[in-house]
C-alpha cells in the first residue's frame, strides 16, 4: 500500500532517500526502483525490519530496482543516527501520531533533510480516526498505538514552524476507511471475525491486482473518506 505519490517529487538518480519508520518496507522499496538512488530504511520494530530486508533482497533478486542501494537501520525517530544534511528526500508515513514528543520528532526530521530537499509526511486523516476512536478504545490505547489525531491545521503548523513550506497535499485509500470502522467495531485485535477477513482479503487482491475499477472508485472517494493525508513540503534554504 503506497501512500507517497513519488511521481510528484521528481527524485533525481543519485539521490539519498529517507525512510524513518519504514516498516515492513512498503515506501523503501518503492523508492529503491528509483534510478541510481541510495534508499534508506530506519525503525525502531526489528521485527518489521527483518521483513523490510526480505523485500528488498527480494527487489534485488529479480531486479526490481533501480540500480541504486539501500541500507537499513535501527533508529528512533527523536534521536536520527545521522549527519546534519544529509539525505534529499525523507520519507515520515503514519509516524507521527505514535510519537508522545512529536516536536522532537520533526526537528530531528528537519535536521537531517538537506535545504531546498522535499519532506513527505502522512498521518491518518481527523474525521475517519475520530470515528474509529469512538467506536473502540482498544484502536488506539493499545502499544504504541495512536496517541492523538492531527487536524491538517495543526500538523502544518508543526511542520512549517521547523522551517518547512507545504506545497501540496492529497487524501489516500479511501477503501482502506470502511476497513478499519468495521474492525474496530468488531475488535481491533480479533481475527475470528468473517466480515473484516473478507474485506483484508479485497484489499489485499486490489493491492496486488490494482483493477481500474477500484483505482477509480479510490481516486473518486479519496477527497471524501481518504483514510490518510499526506503532506508534501519543502525545506527552506
């Protein structure tokens, strides 16, 4: 499931590209088909990144890359093990709102990423997290879950105030919305339950099959019900 739109970023080859909370590794092997790029994953999950790894060999394997590189590294987000300036683009997808000290977080973001080099962050949107806050506490009182839900305002605020510039934003996966209703309705953590097996497993064929029908309804209901928004900025510099 991609989120970042890289067709908008127009990375050029050579880049060094920052994922920080890549996760099993969905946006660090998308950016490792980027031509000539160095493609760098972090987490704090070791689990996740041993599957990330497994990607991304997996993408060299069959070549399904772009030549370039990647690494992997075992980092927090408040406490990056990297220079000042380092990397072109930086990667920050549904991290943020599991951080308690977020300030930190996008300072740590911002001192990393070189100026003028483009920042992508996505949250999870207000009013389809408030729903699924309402509907079950588990959803976001378990560990490291969601600790509080950003209105789009407020999360530019933080960014631009760290010496960041939006420039674009968008809504994604709008069908993902009524997923995460029904499972919280039924229990976040249950996997008994035949209605939200069902729809993972609709999910999961679009993802792999990505019919033009479901692109369509996707792209038509993302203003909508986009589960997430994702922000598109620019260092000053």
């Amino acid at each position: 499931m991609i989120t970042v739109e890289f067709k908008r970023l127009s990375v050029k080859p050579g880049a060094k590209i920052l994922d920080i909370g890549c996760g099993s590794g969905r946006h660090i092997c998308e950016a490792f088909r980027i031509e000539g790029v160095t493609a760098v994953g972090a987490d704090v999950n070791f689990d996740d990144m041993v599957e990330a790894r497994g990607k991304l060999n997996f993408h060299e394997k069959v070549g399904e890359h772009g030549g370039g590189v990647w690494a992997l590294s075992a980092a927090d987000v408040n406490n990056l093990p990297f220079k000042n300036n380092s990397f072109d683009l930086v990667i920050c997808s549904e991290v943020l709102e599991h951080i308690p000290d977020h300030e930190t977080a996008v300072f740590e973001i911002m001192r990393v990423l070189k100026p003028g080099s483009n920042l992508v962050v996505s949250v999870p949107r207000y009013m389809p997290e408030k729903i699924c806050w309402a509907l079950s506490d588990e959803y976001h009182t378990a560990d490291r879950g969601h600790i509080r839900i950003y209105k789009k305002n407020e999360l530019v605020s933080l960014l631009e105030s760290s010496g960041a510039k939006l420039w674009a934003s968008h809504f994604a996966h709008s069908l993902h919305t009524p997923y995460w209703w029904i499972k919280c309705l039924t229990g976040p953590t249950r996997n008994d339950s035949r209605i939200v097996n069902l729809y993972h497993r609709f999910l999961v064929w679009d993802l792999m099959k990505k019919p033009k029908i479901t692109c369509f309804l996707d792209g038509l209901l993302n203003p909508f019900f986009g589960k997430s928004i994702v922000l598109y900025l620019k260092k000053a510099v």
